[in-house]
C-alpha cells in the first residue's frame, strides 16, 4: 500500500473517532440535568403578588393620663378632725350617744362607722384619729380605752351634694367638738368652729 493512501485512511479513523467523543459528551450533557417542571407547577408554587402594597396599621397615639388636680380631688373627698383634750370615759360614751343618735353603721372589719346624710347624696366615715384608725364598737357599750379624737372623711358624689346640704357634717362635727376638743382641718390645723362652720357656708352660697 501507498504512503499516502495510509495516511488518508488514519486522517480518517482519527476525524472518525472524534466525532464520536463529541457526540458521546453531548449525549451524557444532556441526560445530567433534572427535567425542567411543568408550567403549571411551577405557577402553582410561585406566591401570586399583590396589586398593591397592604397598608400598614396605624396606631392612634393616646395622650398622657393626667391624674386629677388636688382640686378636684379635695371637691370629692373632705378629711376634718376633732381631738379630745381631756379623753376619758365620759368622752367615749358621749361620742357612741352621738352616732347612735344618728344611726351609725358598725363596719366590723374595718373599725369605722358611717353615716348616710338623708338629705344629700354623701356618706360620712367615723374613724380614729390616730393611725389605723380603728375604732371600738362604742355602741356595744363595755370599756374601752379612751380615744383621743375622731376622724371624719366625706365621701360624696361632687362639691355641691355638700356644700348645699352640709347639715349632717357640720352637726355632728360641732356635736363631737362639744364633748370638750378642738376641730382640725386635714392639714391638722386647729380652726375654730365658727370658722369651720362659716366655711362649709360660703362654699354653698358661692357654688348654689
């Protein structure tokens, strides 16, 4: 055979040959990768998008909670005092004539007694002067240690169910006062009766 006859059939062998390689890779390229997902899975696993943006919430900011002025606070709720100067016996039972007189409630529990004004929407609460303020059950009758005062806190619905009808405080305040003591204010400054009395009055007139 011919030199050159030989090298065309090698040329050929070897163009042969690497063809088949590449066709062999393309082959094994193909088959490698994972099969692409339907369509319709594919839009089924996507989240649809909104139109539009969702609103954000809005917070209603609240103003700060003001705590009641002393004013109001002193137009609801009113404490006097009256302090015995001599205490004794005699007080005592002068003290328990004087609430059953106006039929005083005995709160056991706490140690006080309350009397309901029937001409006015407020409530009066006896209790002791001194810390806790508990009082003993003075209409039972027995002995008891002598008190040295009385306290007397106002609970009413506003300034003018008081102070248009102050009849039940100022009596029993200036019945108490009589037994031989003097009449506070709640900063515990001695005010004389007529004063007491003057002031309870003025209010109603300034406020009728």
């Amino acid at each position: 055979m011919e030199p050159k006859m030989l090298w065309t059939i090698l040329l050929s062998g070897s163009a042969l040959v690497i063809a088949l390689g590449i066709a062999l890779a393309y082959y094994r390229s193909i088959h490698s990768q994972p099969p692409a997902p339907p369509a319709e899975e594919s839009a089924a696993s996507t989240p649809p998008r909104p139109d539009t943006a969702p609103t954000p919430t809005r917070r209603v900011s609240r103003g700060p909670s003001h705590p009641p002025s002393r004013a109001q606070t002193q137009a609801l709720k009113q404490c006097w005092f009256v302090v015995f100067d001599t205490p004794s016996e005699a007080t005592n039972r002068g003290l328990a004539a004087r609430l059953n007189e106006r039929n005083a409630f005995y709160d056991a529990e706490l140690g006080v007694y309350y009397v309901t004004s029937q001409s006015a929407a407020y409530q009066l609460t006896i209790a002791h002067s001194s810390s806790p303020g508990r009082l003993p059950p003075l209409h039972q009758g027995g002995e008891h240690p002598p008190l040295d005062g009385i306290s007397v806190l106002i609970k009413f619905i506003n300034k003018r169910s008081v102070v248009r009808n102050p009849s039940t405080f100022i009596d029993l305040v200036l019945d108490v006062h009589a037994l031989g003591g003097r009449i506070l204010t709640s900063d515990r400054e001695e005010i004389a009766p007529d004063d007491f009395k003057a002031r309870l009055t003025d209010n109603s007139a300034e406020n009728a």
